[in-house]
C-alpha cells in the first residue's frame, strides 16, 4: 500500500494544480468536475 500511496501523491501533487488552473480558466471545467467525481469513488 505504501508504494501506492506514494504513486498517488505524486499525481495528486501534479494534477491538483492543472484542476485548480482549469478550474480558474472555466476550461473544460464539466470533464473536470467529472473527473474528480471518478477519483474520488476509487478513493
């Protein structure tokens, strides 16, 4: 679990900013939003 763990972060820690970006831009912000809902049910 650890491994994966650490593998999660680092996306976390890159994705987040690029969501948060979009998110200001209004960009693609449905595909976002619907994005965040799929990680947050394998979460």
């Amino acid at each position: 679990m650890n491994d994966i763990q650490a593998v999660l972060t680092v996306c976390t820690v890159l994705v987040v900013p690029y969501i948060v970006q979009a998110i200001k831009t209004k960009a693609m912000t449905g595909n976002v939003a619907r994005w965040i809902a799929t990680m947050h049910r394998r979460g």
